[in-house]
C-alpha cells in the first residue's frame, strides 16, 4: 500500500505517504525540504515575467523563440529522462511543472507576436513548436496514466529496497539507460538554450521586457534543486559516486546553467540605463507639450 513504512522502518510518515519515499534521517529530510523550496522558486520564477510581459507587451523583442523552445525540450527530455532512469519522484514533480510553465511562456509569446504584428514563425520553428507541444501532452497524459495505474512504480530510485540487497554498484538497467541518455541530451540543450537569449539582449543592447526575477529565481532554484540531489542518502549498498553517477545528467543541468544564468545577471547590470522603458518612455512623455 502507498505509504507502506514496512521496507523503511525508521522513516519519515509524511514523507512517505505524501511522496513515497523513504526519508531515514536529517539529510533525507533536508533533501526534501530542499527540494521542495525549489519547485516553490521555480513555480514563482514565471510569474514576474508574466507580469513583465503584460506591462511592457514587447515580449517577443525580449526574447529568444530559441531560447523558449531550447528551454522547453530541455525540460521535456528531462521529465521524459527522470522519470525512465528512477530518479527522485521531487526530481519528476518538477520536471512536470517545468513543461508546464514552459508551455505558458511560449503561448504568451505567441500572443504578443500576433498582437505586436510580427513577422510569421518560419516553417522550422512552426515544426519545433508543434512536435514539443504535442510531445510534452502526451508525455504528461502518458506519465499520469502510468503512476495512476501503479503507484508503486512512481517512486523514483528504489529507495526501498531492503538492507539485505546485493551490496555493490547496482548496474543501469536498459530503460535507466535510456532515461540517463535522454537526460544527457535535456542538460545540454539547458546549456544551448541560454546562448540564444545572451545573444538577443547583446544585440539589443537592452533588458527591457525580460525580468530579472525569472532568472533570479531560477538560478536559486536550481541551487537548491542541484543541493537536494547531492544531500540524498544513496540506496542501501551504493556508493557516494555510483550515486552521483546515476544523477549527474541532472545536476549538470541544474547547476551547469548557472554560469551561464551569471552572464545573463551582468547584462542586466551593463544594460539597465539604456531601459527603454526609462528613458525613451520619459522622452515621449517630455516631447508630447511641444506637439500640442
């Protein structure tokens, strides 16, 4: 049964009856504490730029389609590849969040570009936008009839096996190696997709339209993210590197981005006094007498 603490006997009950998972000291704790914190910062994370969006309606100027759709395969790959290779189930429930905020930001970006009287996607990102769409809901709708079907198979790692396992490294099984493939992939387009938006706000020598808060937001979130990972008891049996081995995709991804989310901070350092939205707003403002 869910919640079942028979194979953890010291373990966390809330732990196990919310997320399944066994939790048999403060690291475990800590672990999930922590990554919890994280899905809070990742579900905040969008919403500054939401309202960003719908205050200065330039967010098709702002930012990069590629960036977008890299950051959405990305994260469809990731929830693909975590949920394949049996990685934490916090590392699965945020996964899923990401697609879904991924799929808002694309569709406000969408918007503002027939609002704004943009020019038509070309055929290639039209291709890329719909095979990641339709990939990420039936991904979701898969992955929800799977744990629905099975519970216990929606625990992430094998975190309750028993003490009495085969000690040793436990060798990848073949659906964990194409989980781990597949999260190897999502890591390096996380690091891709970054290049995109670098590129737009150097070419426009400007922030505007994008909020700091969304980076700010995901850089502590993935931090945390990257730390609940590595706070992690490894199972019964394994070492701390074949533990580490077995996620490293993930924190590649999570804390990889993180040099490249640095770079993006000092642009909005070097670029906040040539924000649009200062001083040519209050030029328009100061010209407007002189006309009338």
């Amino acid at each position: 049964p869910f919640g079942n603490l028979s194979d953890c006997p010291n373990g966390s009950r809330w732990i196990m009856d919310m997320f399944n998972e066994c939790a048999q000291d403060s690291r475990d704790v800590a672990s999930i504490v922590l990554g919890l914190a994280s899905i809070g910062c990742f579900i905040a994370a969008a919403f500054p730029q939401f309202y960003q969006a719908c205050r200065t309606g330039i967010m098709d100027q702002a930012l990069s389609i590629y960036f977008l759709l890299g950051w959405l395969g990305g994260d469809l790959l990731n929830l693909i590849g975590s949920f394949l290779a049996d990685q934490l189930p916090l590392q699965v429930y945020t996964a899923i969040y990401y697609v879904l905020a991924d799929l808002g930001m694309l569709s406000l970006y969408c918007y503002y570009r027939v609002k704004n009287g943009g020019r038509a996607f070309p055929a290639p990102i039209n291709a890329a936008f719909v095979f990641l769409s339709v990939g990420s809901l039936s991904s979701l709708s898969l992955l929800g009839s799977a744990s629905t079907e099975d519970p216990g198979t929606f625990k992430g790692r094998s975190l309750l096996s028993a003490p009495g396992d085969e000690l040793g490294p436990k060798p990848f099984s073949r659906t964990e190696i194409i989980g781990f493939t597949i999260g190897s992939i999502s890591s390096v387009l996380y690091l891709c997709s970054r290049v995109p938006q670098i590129c737009t706000n150097y070419k426009r020598k400007s922030t505007s339209g994008v909020s700091y808060s969304l980076f700010a937001l995901v850089m502590l979130g993935n931090s945390l993210y990257g730390l609940s990972v590595l706070l992690k008891n490894p199972e019964p049996g394994q070492g701390q590197g074949d533990y580490i081995l077995h996620h490293l995709p993930w924190l590649v991804g999570s804390l990889g981005v993180l040099a490249l989310d640095v770079v993006i901070s000092f642009q909005f350092l070097a670029y906040r006094k040539g924000r649009p939205g200062t001083l040519e707003e209050r030029g328009a403002l100061l010209g407007e007498p002189d006309e009338s």
